[in-house]
C-alpha cells in the first residue's frame, strides 16, 4: 500500500499531500495572489496510489480524511458527510488550495 502518494502527472505545481493559500510561483510579483493558483483549478492528475485528484479550494477548514463535494464550476470544496465524492488528503486550512481525492468506489 501507498502511504505516501506523489503526483505521476507530468505538471508544475504542488504534490498531492500539499496545500497552502498561495500556490503561484511569482510571489513576489503577485504577493496577493491575484493571478489565482498554479495549476488552476479544476486541475486532474493521478496519483501514484492509483487515485485521481482534483485542484481545488476549501470553503472552510477540512480534517484529513473529510468528505467532500466540489462544485465544478468555481471548484471550491465543501464539507459533505453524506454522499462525498471526494476527500481531503491531508488537513486542510480554510481558503486554502489542495488535491481532493476521489473517492474509489468498489462493489
């Protein structure tokens, strides 16, 4: 078992475990972060653990392991106990950017 997924995408940007409130790289340029992140939201890539993960932004802080929905037009995340289609990797801080996992469904 995987323990600690990374990225098999070929894409610039943060690993799946990462997440922070600034994720470009021009900081200094863009202190404020008005450009938005690098990737952009909405981003996919596959993990090395065989799950595929999505670029998104938390509307509130998440537990590692939180359900979630994300609403695939802003791609904000949200806390969503009952019928989750993804979930946070790691703990995630309010307005902060992640890699939502999907989750697998087996039968």
């Amino acid at each position: 078992m995987v323990t600690t997924p990374f990225r098999t995408t070929p894409i610039l940007g943060p690993d799946v475990w990462q997440t922070a409130k600034q994720f470009w790289w021009d900081t200094i340029g863009d202190p404020n972060n008005l450009n938005g992140p690098s990737p952009q939201l909405g981003t996919v890539v596959n993990g090395s653990d065989g799950a595929e993960y999505i670029f998104a932004k938390a509307d509130d802080a998440f537990a590692a392991d939180a359900g979630l929905s994300i609403n695939q037009t802003t791609w904000v995340a949200s806390a969503d106990a009952s019928a989750p289609v993804f979930e946070a990797p790691v703990a995630v801080a309010k307005d902060a950017y992640f890699w939502a996992r999907r989750i697998l469904v087996t039968a």
